[in-house]
C-alpha cells in the first residue's frame, strides 16, 4: 500500500445546491493529511488523536473521467458536518461550463446522498481545459449521527458545446435544462415589461410571486430548475434596483439571456 503527503491550498466556494440544517458543530485538532490509495478509492486521511469525530473522505477513482477530484482541505469538517473543500480540474480539451459533484455520506446509523451543481454565472465557462477551480461541499450537510466517511465521485460534466459525462444520477442534467429555460421565459418577460412600462413596473413585478405556466409535462428536476432559474433572474434585479433606473435593469435583463445562450442576446 503506497502512502504519501499532500500539501494544497485552502480554497472556498458558495453552495449552490445543498441541504441545510441547524446542529452544533464539533471542535477538533489538525494533524498532517496524507492520501492512500486501496481498492481502487483514494483516501484523505486526517490523523486526530480521537477518530471518531474523523470522517474519512474517499474520491472514487474515474478513469475515464474529464474532471479531476482533489482534497485541499478537512479542515473545517467535524463528525456531523463534513465541510471539505476540493479542487476541482478540467483535464479535458473542452471548456466546461457545469459540474454536478455527488456526496455520499455513511454514519453510524445511517446513509444518505446527494448532489452539488456548480454553474457559471455568465457567458464564460466554468473551467477552462488544464485549468481548475475550487469548490467546497458538504458545507451545510447535516448528520445526528456522527459521519464515519463522504465519498465523493463526479456525477455529470456539461460541456460548453451542449455535450455530457457522467451517469447524471440526480438528473443535473434536467435540472439544468429547465434553469436556463426559466432564466430565458423570465428575462424575455421582463425585458417587454421594462420597454413598455419602465423600470417601476419590472421592480413592482419582481416585488409579487412569479407567473409560472403549466410545466406538468416536464420532470420534477425539470420544474425545480425551471423556478431557479426565475429566482435567478429576479436576484440580479433586486441587486440592480437601488439604481431603479432602466440602463441598470436592461442590462442585468440582457447579462441573463447572454448567460444563457454563451453569447450575445436577442
């Protein structure tokens, strides 16, 4: 069994999909991490003088995968909270513009999974071949009882052209596709709403719920996407609106529907 240290940076990002919950945190000392290789998993391993309050975080190994998994830190993660922050790396010769990390976390007592998507916020890949990014994840997982290991495995690659990897157990990819929809119909909509009535209008119209259409015919990932992708919409504008005047709202209408299409809007 080959063992050998890692040192990398400490790196952070913001959530984009996660669970939150409210549980008290556990305080621990830090000793140096190492990664093992066994069975086709690699481990980090953080060495603590009491291992119980030491989840284990296990990277399945993807051979064939376009995006390289790595741990910077465990620092932050506790028994019941297991925020670890990665490095995530394009060693493929597309740029990417969205990754879905799946977590699975195994306790005690129990087992439980999901996903974290991250997403750009403009025009502009994700990540850009060779290069890599960080990312933080189980940042507001929360387990009663105390997490013995998070194994971690990428779920879905897009790419910029529209392509994907991955075996998408957590239908990302539907997610995705009903974002970009809701972002679309909602600043299309607010852009005819600000030319025909004025910025005042577009800030009363965000202030009230949304006009959402029937959208039974789309999966539940689908629909979910579909909302995020308003709220989306909605979040620039309220960051906009202390300017209220209609140059700001166009233009954060516009970045929108330019997100969206990876170039310049209709």
């Amino acid at each position: 069994m080959k063992k050998y240290p890692v040192s990398l940076p400490i790196v952070t990002l913001v959530v984009v999909f996660s669970f939150a919950g409210f549980l008290s945190r556990v305080a621990w000392s830090i000793t140096p991490l190492k990664t093992e290789i066994k069975g086709g998993m690699k481990r980090e391993i953080q060495h603590d003088s009491d291992t119980m309050l030491t989840p284990e975080v296990l990277i399945v190994e993807q051979v064939n995968s376009p995006v390289l998994i790595s741990v910077a830190s465990i620092e932050s993660a506790t028994a019941h909270r297991p925020h670890v922050e990665l490095t995530i790396t394009n060693r493929s010769a597309k740029p990417i513009r969205a990754i879905a990390i799946r977590y699975d976390t195994i306790s005690m007592r129990t087992k439980s999974s999901g996903v974290q998507l991250s997403i750009g916020a403009s025009a502009q890949p994700v990540l850009r071949p060779g290069h890599s990014k960080p990312m933080t994840i189980g940042e507001n997982i929360e387990e009663s009882s105390p997490i013995r290991k998070l194994i971690l495995s990428v779920d879905l690659v897009e790419f910029s052209n529209g392509s994907t990897w991955g075996i998408d157990t957590y239908e990302s990819r539907q997610r995705l596709e009903g974002m970009r929809a809701g972002t679309k119909a909602e600043a299309k909509s607010l852009l005819q709403l600000l030319e025909s009535q004025g910025a005042d209008a577009v800030l009363n119209a965000i202030a009230g719920p949304p006009s959402i259409p029937s959208l039974s015919d789309h999966s539940a990932e689908w629909v979910r996407g579909y909302q995020t992708g308003i709220n989306i919409v909605r979040s620039r504008l309220q960051q906009a609106k202390s300017t209220n005047n209609n140059t700001s709202l166009e233009r954060e209408i516009r970045h929108s529907l330019e997100a969206l299409k990876g170039g310049k809007p209709e």
